[in-house]
C-alpha cells in the first residue's frame, strides 16, 4: 500500500498520461495534483515510484508514464463508478428507439460502447451455458423420411433429416413426439443421456439425432461477435503509426480469434473484470488492456461484452460504461425470456 502523497502522485501521473498521452513531468503534477508540495518532492516521490516499479521513463531526460503495474493500482482505487445521469438516460432513449430483436440490441449496444470509450468493443449473443431442450417436433416427409424440428431455449432453432428402417406414419411421429418432450423438456444433453430411459429402436433413433445435434450445439465456437471500433483504436497514439502492435491486433481480428483470447480471461462472475498489459496470455495483445463482462441471464442465457484498448485507457469511463451496458443488456435479455432479474441487477435511470 502507497502512503497517501505517493499514491496521489501516481494518480496524477496516470490520470494526464491517459487524457494527453505524453510523459508527465514534476512540474505538471505540482500543478494537477493540488498537493502543496515543491517540485523536488515530487521528484523524489516518482524516483520511489519508478524504483518500486509503478512508472517507467521512456527517455533519461523524460517525464514519467505509468507501468503495467501502475495503471493496476490505479485501477484498484476505482469503485462504485457510475454512468452519468445525463448518458445512462441518452441510451435507455436510444435502446427505445430500434426494434426489439436481439440482433438490434446487439448492434446498438457494440457501436455505442466503442463511441463513447473510443477503443474496439465486442459483444456475443447470448446463449445457454448448455442448450436444453425446449420443444421436438416430427414432420414426415416420405414413407421412411422425416424432419426432426429441434427448439432449445435460447430461441435457437436445429432441423435435421432422419431416415428409418421401416414407413412411418405422421400420427406415430405426434406420439413419439408427445413422449420425447414429456420425458426430456427442459433438459440439457448431459441429462437426457443420464435417464436411461426404455426406448423403441424407432424412438432410440430419434433420441440419439436428438441428443447428436444437442451435443454439437453445446461444442459450438462462440458465433462470430458484433464488433465496433477498430477505426478509433487505430486513431490512438500507440497505434496510429502502424507496425507491430496493431498488425497483431487486427491479424487476431480477421482470423476470428479475438474473442476466444478475451472470453479466455474472463471468470465465471458477472463482475467488470480488467486484464492490464501483459497480464494478458496472448503475446499480440500485451500492449492492450480487456475490460469484460458477461451478462444476460446465468441459467438461461449468458453472453459477454467486452472493451479492447491501448494500456492507456480511460479506465473509469469504461468500467462506467461496461458495467450500465450489462444492467442494460441483462435487462433486454429478461425481459425476452419473460424472467425477472435479481434486484440487485436491476439499475434504474433516476427521475
């Protein structure tokens, strides 16, 4: 733990070098910091700090920026960081103003986190943590020719087609049917292969497509994440000059691999979590900070929003805008599946 006039020091370190993205000096913190100190305290402050590791110089005659490690403790005195009134307001009206679909609330929400933090946001579907089965429907379409008609919850929807042995009529389909949703409604993959249940060949047939397609559902990659932002990313300092560190960023991109990397940081919790620098596990995006969380409904349907930038980010702005996003998307997502969040997770704009 920093004593208070260190810690103040690096906060006025940190908080310049994000707004200006050039090293500050002792002078410029004499006069940001408010402290009613000489400029060679100061100085001797940010010797401390670059010793014990929380700022670097870029140059021997250069001011100070902060580390990795800085920009961690500085993370770490952020809390109960709210969004405006004013901005939680502008998008409610703006959630308002576009259809109610998924698709829309997706893309809403991906261009408006990237707008107002300037860095790459990310957003994926929500989806179940493992489908279950919601409703199996049988349409004959030959004698020995069927489609299984697959509803999981999370509105996702599978066909397949099924042959038999034998003919079979549409009225048995109905009654196998019948029995299959009696027997496994509301149940995952895992469960259904659990009951054991005494099936005829025919049904056996259609459990094992059944539980194939349900089987591969819950193998699935993530689908391809709404993504917003490059633009701005690349209008940052650190990156607008081209090279190696945004190459490896967009490379990460156009494979499709950015979310894995993310979704690789993330826990299980639906708190915003920040991976700072090289706290992160790919090498290409070490020169980067992750800000993410999940939300949606977590047995229901459960998705992941994220925010990509320069270690230089404005933590607190994001962090505000990550966390309403959630509330936000949570909300939506209730609301479709006709469920009420926890109080605790439900935020309010104020009158």
């Amino acid at each position: 733990m920093l004593q208070p006039r260190t810690a103040t020091v690096l906060k006025s370190i940190t908080k310049q070098y994000i707004t200006r993205a050039v090293p500050v000096s002792s002078a410029s913190i004499v006069g940001d910091s408010g402290l009613d100190v000489s400029s060679a305290t100061i100085r001797n402050e940010m010797v401390f700090l670059e010793g014990d590791g929380y700022i670097i110089r870029p140059h021997h005659a250069a001011g100070s920026i902060p580390s990795d490690k800085g920009y961690r403790y500085y993370v770490g005195t952020l809390s109960h960081i709210e969004l405006p009134v004013a901005e939680r307001r502008l998008i409610d009206h703006l959630f308002h103003q576009v259809e109610e679909n998924l698709e829309e609330w997706l893309g809403l929400a991906v261009t408006l986190l990237a707008q107002r933090v300037q860095n790459v946001a990310v957003i994926t579907m929500p989806k179940p943590p493992a489908c279950k089965l919601k409703h199996l429907e049988l349409v004959s379409l030959q004698d020995c020719l069927a489609l299984v008609v697959l509803v999981l919850r999370g509105a996702i929807l599978r066909q397949q087609l099924i042959n038999f042995d034998k003919p079979i009529s549409q009225s048995e389909l109905i009654a196998i049917s019948v029995r299959l949703n009696e027997a496994y409604s509301g149940l995952s993959a895992l469960q259904i292969s659990a009951k054991g249940d005494e099936l005829s060949a025919t049904e056996q047939r259609i459990a094992d497509c059944l539980l194939k397609i349900m089987q591969t559902e819950d193998n699935r990659r993530h689908e391809e994440p709404y993504l917003d932002g490059l633009h701005y990313l690349m209008n940052q300092p650190e990156f607008n000059t081209g090279g190696q560190r945004i190459a490896g960023l967009v490379g990460l991109i156009e494979q499709r691999k950015l979310m894995d990397i993310i979704l690789s940081e993330a826990f299980d919790d639906y708190d915003v979590q920040v991976v700072i620098g090289k706290e992160n596990r790919e090498e290409a995006i070490q020169d980067c900070s992750v800000v993410i969380s999940r939300y949606g409904l977590s047995d229901e349907a459960v998705g992941m929003i994220g925010i990509v930038g320069p270690t230089r980010m404005p933590y607190a702005r994001t962090i505000s805008t990550i966390g309403y996003m959630v509330s936000m998307m949570s909300r939506l997502v209730a609301e479709l599946y006709g469920r009420e969040l926890p109080g605790a997770d439900r935020q309010t704009v104020e009158n």
